[in-house]
C-alpha cells in the first residue's frame, strides 16, 4: 500500500504551478507523462481522485473495466479538468485522457453536514419534470434516471454523500474556443461512511440543465481528496471558495 500510495503521490506533486500554455481538449489523450506535463504548463492542481467502472449501464454481461479519476483546477479555479486513466492511478496507468472540462469551480468539504445552498439549483421541481420530460423525449435520458437536482442531493445526503465540486461544463466550438453548455456538473462523494462498504467513498458525476433536470453520468468508487485538495480546503476554510 505505501508503495501505492507512493506512485500516486509522485504523480500528483507534479502538478505544481507553471506559466500557462495551451489547454488541453476535450478528449485529447496521450501518456500519462505528457497530458501530466501539459497539466503542469496550465498551472493546475489536482484536487480529487476517484476510480470508475466502465460498462455500468450497459448490462450484467458486460466486462468491467476500472478506470482512474482526477480532478484538477488551477489557482483562480477558472479552469479545471476531469481526467481519465487506463487504470487507477498507483495501479499502472500510463495513458490519460481529457473527460471534462470546466470553469468557475466551486469546492466542498464533504465531510461537513448539509447541502451547500450555493449547490443548490434555483429551479423548481415542476420545471425539473419538465426538462426531464423533454430529455426522455430526445433520448437523452431514461425515466429513471432524471430527476430534480436538490430532491438527489436531499436522498445522497442522507447515506452521507455530499457535494466535493460543482462547475460549469465548457464544451468546444466550431471555431475551437471553449464555451459553457449551460450544463452544471457536480461531483458528489461519501466521505463519512466509515466501514459502510457499501457508500463508503462512493460518489457520482452527474450533470443538470439549468431547469434543474439531472442525469447521472456516472458512479464514482475509491473518492479521495488529493493532498493539493486538503491543502485548497484548509485555505478556504474561512470564507467560501
């Protein structure tokens, strides 16, 4: 384990401040080196890991692959990525790919009661149907699997899953800039679980539409702040971030 958590730790370090460089894409993979270097020259920072199974919706039979998750940002939290590896971090990864962008990111200490009001969608549970209706509609989602933001952080909250990142998702344009979607991502886990395997560290990626409509994009397992993210916690414990 300590070798493990050694690997993981020398990765993460790297993520130290540098002069800003071009940013990376949405879907832009490489070796885990590079995209690493890449990430250093756009001063980012990680703040979470995570591991997810790939497959998770695509029923029983399916062989499940376990993937790595880290979130980063950069000091002004104006520019933050999700990001993907072949396999957990620590565990042999060596490719990474570029699964979300984002801006304006908002962070949590999950460990703390209650939902961030500023978490919160300013929608009503009526328009949420409504976006959810009209989702289904468009294939985008299932009857089970949309519902009203605040009603889903509401039933996590009670098993102890709570809200670690919340930020607007970018989404590239024709003209290759980056701009919002109006998609709201938020990023939950359960952090207070303690010898409950069954949320322990469990946590989710989920996206809402600004009718408060929310899909789960996917399940997360192994959440951990980083200790880049412990260290942008305790700095923003006296005022929010």
């Amino acid at each position: 384990m300590a070798a493990i958590q050694a690997v993981v730790f020398s990765f993460l370090a790297a993520l130290v401040f540098c002069a800003p460089a071009h940013a990376l894409d949405v879907g832009q993979c490489g070796p885990l080196p590079e995209i690493t270097s890449s990430l250093k020259a756009e001063g980012q920072h990680s703040f979470a890991s995570a591991k997810r199974l790939t497959g998770e919706n695509e029923g029983i039979t399916t062989e499940r692959t376990l993937l790595g998750i880290l979130i980063t940002a950069n000091d002004a939290s104006t520019l933050g990525y999700i990001l993907q590896t072949d396999k957990p971090l620590g565990e042999g990864a060596t490719q990474a790919c570029v699964y979300s962008r984002l801006a304006n990111l908002r962070f949590y200490d999950a460990r703390k009661p209650g939902i961030p009001r500023a978490a919160l969608s300013k929608a009503s549970a009526a328009d949420a149907q409504k976006g959810c209706d009209t989702l289904i509609r468009n294939g985008e989602a299932h009857t089970d699997t949309c519902g009203y933001l605040n009603e889903l952080f509401g039933k996590s909250a009670a098993v102890g899953e709570r809200v670690i990142v919340q930020a607007a998702n970018m989404r590239r344009q024709k003209d290759g800039s980056y701009q919002s979607d109006e998609i709201t991502l938020t990023v939950t886990a359960n952090l207070v679980s303690q010898g409950d395997k069954m949320h322990e560290k469990v946590g989710s990626i989920m996206n809402t539409t600004p009718d408060g409509a929310t899909i789960m994009r996917t399940i997360l397992l192994g959440v951990e702040y980083t200790p880049g993210g412990e260290e942008r916690l305790k700095a923003a414990s006296s005022g929010p971030q």
